[in-house]
C-alpha cells in the first residue's frame, strides 16, 4: 500500500520533490495558494549539480531542449573590462556545455508540471497550519479543509506557513539590496555575458533560447525604497548611463510593464528542518540570495535527496533526519557564500572598489574563485 504525501508549495521546489516522491513509490498531493500555476518573466541558472538532479528525475533531456547551454561569462567594469573570467575548476567535466544552462523560469515549471500532472495540483489552496499525531499529518487550509498523509513537504518559500507551523514566526533578512528583471527580445550574439560591477550596482545579462536575453539589475538600497519617482525603466536608464554596450540597449529594448522590481532577503540556516512527518525543502527550508545562482538548483537537489532517503528508510521521522542531515551542512554553506558574494558585490565605497577589482585581476582569486565554484556545483546526487 503506497504512502500519501502532502506538498505545500506549487513552485520549482515543490513540482521537484512531487516528481522524485512519485519514483520513490507515494501517492501525492500539491496545493499552491496561488491562483494559477506560474513563474515570473525572469531567466534561471541551472549548474551542474542541478542538471544532474534533473536527470535523476528523468526531465533533463526535455530541460536541455527548451534553454541554452554553453554560455561563457565573466565578471567586467562598467566600461567593459574583463576582471575576471567564470571558471568551475578542474574537476570532472569543466566545459560549458557540461556546466550550466539557462532557461526561462516559467519553461522550467512548466515541464516540471507535466512530469508530474497537472490534476496533481490544487491551486488558490492556501495552507494556514499544520497538525501532527504519532501515525501521520494534518494540512489545514483557508477555506476550512484538511487533508491527511503520512507526509507533508514545506515547499512554501520564503514566508513559508509550514516553516513557521514547525519552528515559529521569524522575520526574513534583507540583504541590503534591490533587484530588477527581465526578459526581452534581442540579438544574444551582442551581449556580453556575465556581470558588471559598478559602485553599490551591478547589471547582469545572459542569452536564452527563441533570440531572447535575461537581463538584471541591482542597487544597495534602503529596505521598501521602491522605484524612482521617474518610473522603472526611465530610472534604471539613469542609473546605468553610460556603462558599456549593450546594457543601456537591454533597457531600452524592454517595456516597462516587462521589469520586475523586487527587494532580496535570505534566513540565517537551522539546525533542522524536520519535525515528526514534516519537513521544508528549498526557500522554505535555505533561502538564499540570487549572488551563487544556487537557489533552485539546490531546491531540485533537496528533492532527489528527499526521495533517496524516504525510499530507503520506511520509517519517515528517521527517513527526513537522515534528509536534513544529508543537506542542511551543504546548503548552510551555500547561503553563506551567497551573502558573502552580496556583500562583496555591492560595495560603493570608491576605496573598496578599486581594491574589489584588483583581487579579481589576480590569479590567487582566480583559482579560489574556481575551487568554490567545483565544490558548488559537484553532484551530490
């Protein structure tokens, strides 16, 4: 007789887990407080470690036909310069093709969603607790029902109901930071991929499938600053005049409407994850911040992991300990480096900057910069 899980959480993370809980023999249940199924317009990272996760849940292949792979970036100087070329080291398969490929967040869940069927999940379900007994637990939702299993699976996000069910209220961290995305038409041969550094602002840009670019924008900021109060897109003009081609073409080609804003936040990492039949998995559990592009790989890691450890142990308590204690040590890490590289990034002072830049430049950067990103992105399924 097959088991019942409970996945709170419709997003990357939770179609992930819903796909490896399913090969690992459970019936499963997804419900999203959202209305409907989507992803916002914004491109997404996918390392090594997460491509091999996707195969492991047999969707790589389908993944691998819908983004672009390859691409080689570097971090430069507002006015173009090369400070330092991305490297992921010299262990196993170090070519582009084998490291990373970029596609749209919405393609993602969207293949995701077909690998595990769309009549899987219920949307405009909006989960506000959670109850436990010795055999089982209890999903409670806003319109009064609940839904029983011998699983549930916080895959919630940021501002996660199960987290918050399991371990208390606690406020996210600001990073310090703003962001803002987009994808847009546009000639990919043209774009210099990677990042730019500026003072207190970055601008990033990457080529995706169908002629189309992934673009973002960062500002230090006060927390809830908003937009200029000459609009987005006539702001972010502004605010990169003049840096090198084509990140001022980026902007213009791109409708206002088409520019997400939203500000960054992270957690400080727990010392466990799982309480009797429940556990987290991706935002809910290690939110992060963008600066590793790490946050839905190692989602999709947490959920072949999940799986692994539910399939080999009957017993689910002792199953989602031998989980959380497989993943919370290398995830802990991953959020660390990845505020590190915020903070590091979004330095203003003139000072610093000039010091930022001279450390890419040398070679000792360099190869610690290739060390942690062989670490990062090795298998760990």
């Amino acid at each position: 007789m097959s088991k019942n899980a409970i996945i709170i959480g419709g997003g990357i993370g939770g179609l992930a887990a819903a796909i490896g809980l399913r090969r690992a023999g459970f019936a499963v249940e997804i419900f999203e407080r959202s209305p409907e199924l989507k992803e916002v317009g914004s491109g997404i990272s996918l390392w090594r470690n997460a491509l091999v996760a996707l195969d492991r849940l047999g969707v790589l292949d389908v993944a691998k036909s819908r983004g672009v792979a390859g691409q080689k970036g570097g971090f430069r100087t507002p006015d173009g310069k090369m400070l330092l070329e991305m490297k992921a080291g010299a262990h196993g398969d170090t070519t582009a093709e084998g490291i990373i490929l970029l596609l749209h967040r919405a393609e993602l869940l969207s293949l995701l969603l077909d690998a595990v069927g769309r009549d899987t999940v219920t949307v405009g379900t909006r989960c506000v607790g959670i109850d436990q007994t010795e055999r089982g637990v209890t999903a409670r939702f806003e319109n009064g029902r609940e839904v029983s299993g011998d699983l549930l699976i916080g895959a919630d996000g940021l501002r996660s109901v199960v987290r918050e069910s399991l371990f208390g209220p606690a406020k996210p961290n600001y990073a310090g930071y703003t962001t803002w995305r987009a994808i847009v038409p546009f000639d990919i041969s043209r774009l210099s991929p990677g990042e730019t550094w500026g003072r207190g602002k970055r601008f990033g840009q990457w080529g995706m499938a169908n002629d189309r670019a992934y673009w973002y924008a960062t500002q230090t900021a006060s927390e809830g600053q908003g937009d200029p109060p000459h609009g987005r897109k006539q702001g972010l003009l502004d605010l990169f005049r003049c840096w090198h081609p084509p990140v001022e073409d980026l902007i213009e080609a791109t409708d206002e409407s088409a520019i997400l804003h939203n500000d960054v936040y992270d957690r400080p990492a727990l010392s466990r994850w799982s309480v009797g039949h429940a556990s987290l998995l991706g935002d809910a559990a290690h939110p992060m911040t963008p600066d590793m592009g790490q946050g839905a790989c190692q989602a999709i890691e947490d959920a072949v992991i999940l799986a692994d450890c539910l399939q080999a142990n009957s017993d689910i308590p002792q199953a989602l300990r031998d989980y959380e204690v497989r993943r919370i040590p290398r995830t802990s890490r991953v959020v660390r480096e990845s505020r590190r590289a915020a903070w590091i990034a979004q330095w203003s002072n003139p000072l610093a900057c000039r010091f930022r830049a001279a450390l890419l430049r040398s070679h000792y950067v360099a190869r610690e910069q290739a060390k942690q990103m062989a670490w990062m992105i090795t298998p760990q399924v």
